[in-house]
C-alpha cells in the first residue's frame, strides 16, 4: 500500500488551459509533479512557464481543465485555500514586508497558526541555514538583492511544504550573489528532497537541480523528459538550440549501413548513428563542447575529421569559442589553455573532429 502511494504524483493537471483575453497562452494536456523530485519548466520568454507554476501553485484558475491533489480533483475554494497552506512560493521578487529579517522568516508561520516555541525554532534553524542569522533585526529594506531572497527562500522553506514552487529564484541577481546562492539551494534540495517546481531559463539550472525537465514554448510541451534526454536528443532545432546546441546542420541521408548512417553536408560526408532512411533531410546536432581541434590530423577514435579555417574566436572565461569554416560552419568550445598551446588565431586552419557517437539527428518533417 505505501509503496503505491510513494509513486503517486502530488500534483497532476490535465487539459490546462489558459486565456488572456481571446488569446490562448497555455494548452497543456497532461504534467505531473512527483514526489522528493524537482521539476524544471524551461523555455524561452514568453512560453508559459510562470503562468503554468501559478496553475499548479492554484494562484491561477485556468479556463479549462482540472488539477488534482494526490488523485483527488480539487473542485472547491475551500479545498484550494487548505492546499496552498500545504504549499510555499518564491518569486524572482522576494516580495518581502518593511519589517525585520527574523520577522518576514516567520510570518508564513504565524499565518498558519505555528505555536510560537516551533516559530523560533524553525526561524532560527533557516535564518542560520541561508547564512543570514547575523542579518535576523536587520530591517528586510536595507537588504541586498542576494540577502532579500535568501530571507524569502528561508521563509519559503521554514514552512516546510508539501510542494515547494519557486519562479525564477536566481535571476536578479549578480553573477557571484547567485553563483553562491544557487549552491546553497542545491544542497538543501538533496538534503530536504522537498517536492519542488522550478521555472528557469537558465540550462545549468535546470540541468544540475532538475529530476525532470518541461520544455514549453508558446504555451505547449515541445518535449519532456529526463536531463539527460533533453539535452543530449532535443525534438527540434528550436529545441536544440534553446539547450546550448549550436551545432544545427542541414543534410541528406545518402546510406544507411544497419544504423550507421552517411549524411552529405555541402559536398562533405558526416556519419552518425540514426534509423532515418536514404533520402531524408535531417538536422545534424553536435554539441560545441564535443569538437576536438588539432593542429595535424592525427589517429584518433572519432569517425568525422574536417579541415576547417577559424573564423572568428571569442573567449569566454576559462573557455574560448571557436568558429570554423569547413565546408560547413561548425563552433568548438575548448578551454582557453588548450587553445594558447594550439596558438588559435583568425585564419589559422586545424582539423575539428567529433565521433559519430556524439551526433543527434533529427529528421526534418
């Protein structure tokens, strides 16, 4: 018996919808939240992601469609206002009240009728959890950005809630602040294994937090799946690039030898691995950080070598982004001391390689 409900989703919607006016902004046929997972809802601007998360956060009735809590279809405002005491929301807005730290920590639990002695407890554990017990009488005006939303996170998780959903956590705030924030967030996800729903536009968010990944775009699912499937099979080329692969090109499929397929690009050949047939059109994606440069064409495991010349190189922190013309334009991310030793320069020609194994193909419809 526990073991069937321990697989139960805590949230399921289906046929969502969504309106602003005449104009549909959501169609989602089907989502689940699972329990002690993260689910990450990304896409570009616009896609839908916030509206979704107020839907499941029921902080938004949709125009059609239901939501149920744990198998049960919630059809009330009663029902709704006991959930979202079941649940806790942070925004990209800490949204906090002109009263002191230590004050705003607590109010989720003096709302919800906490006995005072669990209040201090509970406080004082996340106020000190996020770093900012020193900061406890400090009025919440006078913050930082990265210490009002530490002080909105510490509210949100002091309530310590059935579903945890947090829109945009990180993205007002600068580099460290968040580099900083967002590894301390990561650690009390694996500690608390909190239910939680996350919306970023961020690929090294979703992919280092999230057990499942959404990808909406004009409010509908283009693909869903683990990390793993999104980034490395992405459904689409708008997909695909959304992820980081900036490798996308056009082919034909010219052989197919049990699955080892030969793909004509401008007069070149590349091999893959596909089940497309002779004669179909596919997109060619290779993850930048795939492409090895060499200066000689040396043995090596990978089946595509080509002679490219750079065209453009940009550096990138640790990294450096190179372009290339090989009959086709490819980009390789290397590191920045691979490419001093290989003496980069605009103009310059190296052979780029990438194994056969390391291509994704699309068929284009």
């Amino acid at each position: 018996m526990s073991q069937v409900s321990s697989v139960q989703p805590v949230l399921v919607a289906r046929d969502l919808g969504v309106s602003y006016g005449t104009r549909r902004v959501l169609e989602i046929p089907a989502i689940e939240v699972m329990p002690n997972r993260v689910l990450a809802l990304i896409g570009p601007n616009g896609s839908g992601k916030t509206t979704l998360l107020l839907c499941l956060a029921l902080l938004l009735k949709p125009v059609s469609g239901k939501i149920l809590y744990r198998g049960r279809e919630i059809t009330d405002g009663a029902m709704v206002l006991r959930l979202r005491r079941r649940f806790a929301v942070a925004f990209q807005e800490p949204l906090l009240l002109n009263t002191t730290v230590g004050e705003n920590v607590a109010l989720g639990l003096r709302l919800r009728g906490i006995d005072s002695a669990e209040i201090k407890r509970r406080t004082g554990y996340w106020l000190e959890r996020f770093g900012i017990a020193s900061l406890a009488q400090r009025n919440a005006r006078a913050l930082s950005g990265g210490e009002a939303q530490r002080t909105s996170l510490a509210r949100a998780f002091a309530l310590q809630p059935e579903v945890l959903f947090l829109d945009e956590p990180f993205a007002a705030l600068d580099s460290p602040t968040r580099q900083s924030l967002f590894g301390d967030v990561v650690n009390i996800l694996q500690e608390t294994r909190v239910t939680t729903v996350l919306v970023t536009h961020d690929r090294n968010e979703a992919q280092t937090l999230a057990h499942r990944i959404v990808m909406l775009m004009n409010g509908r699912i283009i693909q869903s799946g683990t990390p793993r499937e999104i980034f490395s099979a992405p459904v689409n080329e708008e997909v695909a690039r959304f992820v980081g692969i900036e490798n996308v090109i056009e082919g034909k499929i010219v052989a197919n030898r049990d699955g080892v397929v030969d793909i004509q690009v401008n007069g070149s050949i590349i091999e893959g691995i596909s089940s497309a047939r002779t004669g179909e059109f596919v997109d060619i994606c290779i993850r930048p950080e795939h492409v090895t440069l060499s200066l000689v064409r040396s043995s090596t495991s990978a089946r595509n070598v080509f002679l490219g010349k750079i065209t453009s190189l940009l550096a990138a922190g640790a990294l450096v982004r190179v372009s290339l013309d090989c009959g086709f334009p490819l980009v390789a991310l290397i590191t920045r001391l691979s490419a001093d030793e290989l003496n980069l320069e605009v103009g310059k020609q190296v052979f780029a390689s990438f194994k056969a194994t390391a291509i994704h193909i699309i068929s284009v419809k």
